[in-house]
C-alpha cells in the first residue's frame, strides 16, 4: 500500500514503501487464563481503527514482568473474551490513521503504551490503539528498544517528576535499581541532577547500576545497606523510588529524613507500612500526549541507555514469559514481532 508523506522539514511529499494491510494477522493468543503454555500463534482478524486512532505494524513488544501475572488471569473482572492478545506496549509503523488523527501520519515510526487495550494487545503483527497514546520514537533510540521503552520508561520517568518530584542535589535511594523500571529511573534521577544511591539484585546488577550513573551501588542481597546509607547520607536521605519491597525497603526508610518521601508503583510486593514522618506516594504510569512528549525529551537529554537482556521472535513467546517469570534479569526482554 504505497503513501505519500510530506516531509516537515522541506515540504516535499515523498513515496513511502507500506506493506498493503492484510484481513488477517499473526498473533500470540491465549484461549485461556494459565501458565506459559497457554500461548499459542494463530491467524486472527486485523483489528480496525476507528476515527481517533492509528493502526500500527509492529516490529517489537515489551514483555513486561507484569504479563505473566496478566497471562493468568490476575486482571481479569468477570468473563474474559478469547482469544486474547496480551501486550501492553511495542514500537513500530503507522500504517493507517484514522480520519480525527492529525498528530501522526502514516510511515511514522512510534511507540505505544496503552493497558487494556479493548482491540488486542501488541503480541501481534498490528495493533489498533488511540492516537493519543501514540508518539514517535525518539530518534536515539532502535525499534528493539523502542519496543520496551513506554511502559518502564513512563512509570521512571513519572516515579521522579511526579511522585517525587526530584530536585537538582538532593540524595535518593533507588531500591530495585537493576530491574526494568528502576535501571531507567536511576538514569532519570541523575538527569536531574539528585545523587544516587541504587540497591541492585546480584553483582551483575551491581555493575550495571554503575555503568548507568550510580553514585553508590549496592547489592540488596549481601552488602551492608545501613552502612552505605550512613556514609552516603550522614543526615539522612531526602527520597527513595522503590521497586521492590520487604525487610530491606524498610530498612532503608530508616534512614530517610523526617518529612522525607518515598513513592512506589502500584503493585509492588510487600508495599510499605505508613510511618510517622514519611510521605508516601503510590502511583501508575500514565499514558497520554504531553506524558509521551516529556519522555522522549527525558530520553534524548538523559541518552539514555536500554539494556536487552533477551529478544526472542512471536513465536517464542512462551519462552520469553518463562524466562521473566524465573527473575533476575539484567535488562528487559523483547519480541521481535517482525522475526520470521
């Protein structure tokens, strides 16, 4: 399906080679709520876009380490319907807009998050999403890693701002630093300008803290936490973003000062206890125009750097779920959607 785009910068339409849209697509289905061996690729209908979205071809889609819990029904409210794509996010190409869409033309190159989405997830050739959820990829980034930004980069990026609204010099404490979210929140955190201490899982996750920024890093499992909070903040830390729970969380609100905050996503295990003291934030990431936009300045300011630590095609989607499930990675694993 050929198309023409006019270039914003000279003005001159310009041919764009588009695949023609099929009536039907490859998609990584479940027909029931289970483990990974639920999955199954089948041919599915193309989903339509209606006159406030865009259809996208994509290359990539995120495995976030939440989908295993969606995978076994852990959303569901009342009866699902089957087959269901699962997918929160992935990056590709515009390949039809609806008539309202003015933002995005066909042949942009973009990223989407959007959660529950009613036309399918992004475990599929095509995905039709609002436009608002919609934006083009920042241009330091590849479609791989483009393909798992949105989700993490979103919940980052809205832990520092908005939750916790860091300040250039203070100092925070990122627990679960090495995991998706918090390795691209500490790199946030230091773009505007905080001192960071992260708490990583492992020595691998150690030294990726410090690859990334980490003015302090340390291994939550076996290093001295309150040794190194003391030496890093004598008076006290002014934040923590946590990712994870549990004794060393609590451990280290010790040591934040009084009317210091903490903030942390929703759905963390063993979210903390309200203490005399401590502002406590919880949170979800938000999609939408403006937060998209401020992400794609945060990614170009900060170059920020995305760790794969495996990429597996649609077809090995089981695998890709099995390998989150068993924790521990350095990086976040990817679909190669467009992998044959």
């Amino acid at each position: 399906m050929p198309s023409t785009k006019t270039s914003r910068r000279t003005g001159v339409r310009a041919r764009i080679a588009l695949p023609s849209i099929p009536a039907t697509m490859r998609a990584a289905v479940i027909n029931r709520f289970g483990d990974s061996s639920v999955f199954s690729i089948e041919a599915v209908p193309m989903p339509r876009h209606g006159s406030d979205e865009v259809l996208i071809a994509l290359s990539a889609a995120g495995v976030g380490t939440w989908d295993p819990w969606l995978r076994s029904g852990g959303e569901a409210d009342g009866e699902a319907e089957f087959p269901l794509v699962l997918g929160t996010d992935g990056a590709g190409t515009v390949v039809a807009a609806g008539a309202k869409v003015t933002r995005l033309a066909v042949g942009d190159r973009v990223y989407s998050y959007t959660f529950n989405n009613p036309k399918g997830g992004f475990y599929a050739e095509y995905v039709a999403v609002p436009a608002a959820k919609v934006a083009r990829i920042p241009g330091r980034l590849d479609t791989i890693r483009a393909g798992v930004v949105p989700a993490i980069g979103l919940t980052a990026l809205q832990g520092v701002d908005d939750a916790l609204r860091i300040r250039d010099g203070e100092s925070v404490v990122i627990h679960g630093a090495s995991g998706n979210v918090g390795m691209l929140a500490l790199q946030f955190a230091k773009l505007r300008g905080a001192r960071v201490l992260a708490i990583a899982s492992g020595r691998d996750g150690v030294e990726l803290v410090r690859r990334l920024g980490a003015d302090v890093a340390v291994d939550g499992r076996s290093d001295d936490i309150d040794g190194a909070l003391e030496k890093f903040a004598p008076d006290g830390v002014d934040a923590v973003l946590a990712f994870a729970g549990g004794k060393e969380l609590t451990r280290v609100l010790d040591h934040v000062i009084k009317g210091g905050r903490l903030a942390y996503p929703n759905g963390i295990e063993h979210e903390p206890r309200k203490r005399r003291g401590l502002r406590i934030t919880n949170f979800d990431a938000q999609s939408g125009v403006r937060p998209l936009e401020r992400l794609g300045v945060a990614i170009e300011q900060s170059r920020l750097e995305v760790p794969i630590a495996a990429t597996f095609p649609l077809e090995d989607v089981a695998r890709a779920h099995q390998l989150v499930e068993k924790g521990h990675l350095v990086g976040a694993v990817v679909l190669d959607v467009s992998a044959q």
